[in-house]
C-alpha cells in the first residue's frame, strides 16, 4: 500500500516505521528540518521524506498524495491533523483519512467531516494493515467511531502470591462492557484463551467501554 503521513515526530516515526516493514510504501511529510534530515537516515525500506507543511497542498503533491492509498496526521496539533484530512480528502481524493486526535473534545469534529480518528498509535497501524490483508476493517473502525477503546493494562506484583504464579487471566472479573483480549509478554504476545496465564509485568491488551476503563483498572490493582 502507498501511506503518506503527515508529522514525522516520535508518533508519525514509529508510525512509518511499522508500516515499512509490511512492505508498505510510505511518505512522510515533516514541518521541521532537522527531524526531517533525522528521519532521512533512520528509516529504512520504500519511503520518502518531505521537508515541509503537511497542511499545504504543493507538499502533498510532492509527498505523492495522487496515488495515497491512505493518509495519516500525525502531528500534536489537532487543528492541523483536521487541516490536512481536509485537504487529502477534498482536493485530492484519498480514499481513506486517518487522523491522530490529541484532544478527546474534538472527536465528534473530526467525526463529522468523515474524518476516522484515533488516538492510538498502534490501531492506526491496524486499522491500515487490516484493510491490507483481508479487504475489511469493520471491526477495528467499530472502536474508532464509538466510546471504545484499546488498551494496555500492566498485570501488577501481588502482595500475598509469588511472581512466579500466573494468574488465568479468563477468570479475572472484568466488568460489563470489557474484554481482556490478548497478553503481551517479553518473549510473546497470546490471544487470550481458557488456560492463557499471566504474569507481574505482563500486559493484558482490554477493549472496553470508555466508561468502564477505570473499574477496569482497579479490578487488576487488586489481584
């Protein structure tokens, strides 16, 4: 797939980074010279680097943007994330926008211009490489347009239990409106299933409500 982001910083970096090594095509357009210039020399694969503003158009040109598949704003700015999918999707015809929304209070702005907005670095790069290999992302644009969210939540050191005894993790009373769906470890990361275990360290990966988050959280505080 051709990506062009817009923002190269810490976010759009690793962004770019994830997406070059599923053998994607990526753009990055960034406003600063000497994160560009960085930029230039970390990132390897099929990519491109722009010096300039992601919110003028000549830049997206240059980035490509007439053959993007997808457009990424990336930036900590959300007024110019909303900018720069307004002008993908307007003048140019980008398929799919996907926009890095910093401020909760601006969801439903973004929402209402049919601009999918995320706040997680990683389902952005889900949400792409979804569509890239089965031809469908419902199912992960389904927590980016409702009160939905994907989480990490760090397995704690028990007072009363040796680290060395895991816990099942099926069998932790999440509340209504929460899944525990996967735990990621140092050495693996696990789909959770009956005897999937977990350990002090471990992080359990939670889509919940965004309502129920916090009771999330305490249920695992008091392991």
């Amino acid at each position: 797939m051709n990506i062009v982001i817009a923002g190269g910083g810490k976010v759009g970096a690793y962004l770019a980074q994830v997406l070059l090594k599923g053998d994607n095509e990526v753009a990055v357009i960034e406003q600063d010279l000497k994160t560009a210039d960085r930029l230039s020399m970390q990132l390897e694969g099929r990519y491109l680097v722009i010096h300039g503003d992601g919110c003028d158009s000549r830049f997206q040109e240059d980035a490509g943007i007439r053959q993007a598949d997808v457009f990424v704003a990336t930036t900590g700015k959300d007024d110019n994330n909303l900018v720069s999918c307004e002008i993908a999707q307007r003048v140019f015809r980008v398929n799919r926008c996907i926009a890095r929304v910093n401020n909760p209070k601006n969801l439903r702005i973004f929402r209402e211009v049919g601009i999918e907005c995320v706040s997680s670095t990683t389902l952005i790069a889900n949400l792409i490489e979804e569509e890239a290999m089965l031809g469908s992302v419902s199912v992960v644009t389904s927590l980016t347009h409702g009160n939905v969210s994907l989480s990490e939540v760090v397995v704690p050191h028990r007072r009363h239990h040796s680290d060395d005894e895991g816990v099942h993790v099926a069998s932790i009373p999440v509340p209504e409106g929460a899944i525990l769906a996967a735990v990621a470890s140092t050495d693996d990361v696990e789909v959770v299933g009956e005897d999937t275990l977990a350990y002090p360290g471990d992080k359990v990966i939670v889509i919940a409500d965004n309502d129920v988050l916090d009771d999330v959280r305490a249920v695992f505080r008091n392991l």
